[in-house]
C-alpha cells in the first residue's frame, strides 16, 4: 500500500503563481487513501479523553463524521454564518482579504465536555483559533486538534499554541 503522501494530488500554480496546491479530493475518491487518512487521523486520539468530535463545514465533516462514528463519540458540525436552525453562537475571524463569521449550536456543548476537532488543512489557522474561542465560550474543553495537512510555511500552528496539535503530512512551504 502507498504512503498516504502519494494520494495528495499537488498542482503547482494554483490558485497562483508560486503555490502549490495541495488537493484532498485524490485522497477522497481513492478507497485505500481515504481509509489511510481517517485511520491516521484517528490513530492520533488513542489514549485520548474526550466526548465530542467538532468539524468545520465541509472538509471537517468528511473526515470528523467517521471518527466520530468509529469512536461512538457525538458530532458537531460549525458552519458559515446563517446555515444552522436554531439558537448559536458566532465568532468573526480575519481571512487574508476580509472577514468571515462561523457558528455553532447554542446547546451542542455543555459545560466540561472535552472536544477534539478535525479538520483537513491548517494554514493559517484563524478558522481553528476561531473555533477553539467558540469551544471555551461554550464551556467545552478543546483537548486535541488534528489535521490531515499542514502548510508550515503559514505558521498556523502560532494561533493554536497552548492546545495539543497534530498533523497527519507536514509540507514545509506554503
């Protein structure tokens, strides 16, 4: 079986001159690359304490959903602003031009629940961090955070210091 490097397609040039683009959907439509992702992934909770595993839309679900099925553990989804029903709460955060705003549930984490969170990629790590403030505004404990890929050369791991971070492929650059 190939290395769960070799199913992460890179496409230089996109979106611009210079980046490499680091593209999930091979690892996705292949059944032994999908099945290494959320295996390592979720290799990297063993020992851990926790309740709830959080994703942001829509990358997070794809690989939050099974761990969390996998591990009879709850799912909590965080979107774009105005996607969930009922009563939330958002933090804004800063993109590289402009401002969004993600949500979450009012009531999907009670006071003292340990939350990992899963995501595909860490660049530069504002959605996380804004994330991790919804958590602790919650009254939710963010005890992991794991990531298939990281962009070093973003130092989003800067936002996440103080919290336990992992990642499934490092790639030096940007």
């Amino acid at each position: 079986m190939k290395k769960l490097e070799e199913y992460v397609r890179s496409i230089p040039d996109f979106p611009e001159e210079g980046i490499i683009f680091r593209d999930i959907t091979s690892v996705l439509q292949d059944k032994d690359g999908l099945r290494l992702a959320i295996d390592q992934m979720q290799e990297t909770l063993n020992g851990v304490d926790f309740d709830i595993v959080l994703g942001p839309e829509s990358r997070g679900f794809i690989f939050g959903v099974p761990i969390a099925y996998n591990l009879n553990k709850a799912f909590v989804p965080v979107r774009k602003k105005g996607k969930l029903p009922c009563e939330t709460v958002e933090m804004e955060y800063d993109l590289e031009y402009g401002t969004a705003t993600i949500e979450i549930h009012k009531d999907a984490i009670k006071p003292g629940q340990k939350v990992v969170i899963i995501d595909d990629l860490i660049a530069t790590g504002g959605t996380i961090e804004a994330i991790t403030k919804l958590v602790k505004q919650l009254g939710g404990e963010v005890v992991k955070i794991v990531f298939l890929m990281e962009l070093e050369g973003l130092k989003g791991r800067e936002k996440l210091a103080g919290y336990d971070v992992r990642s499934i492929i490092s790639y030096p650059g940007k």
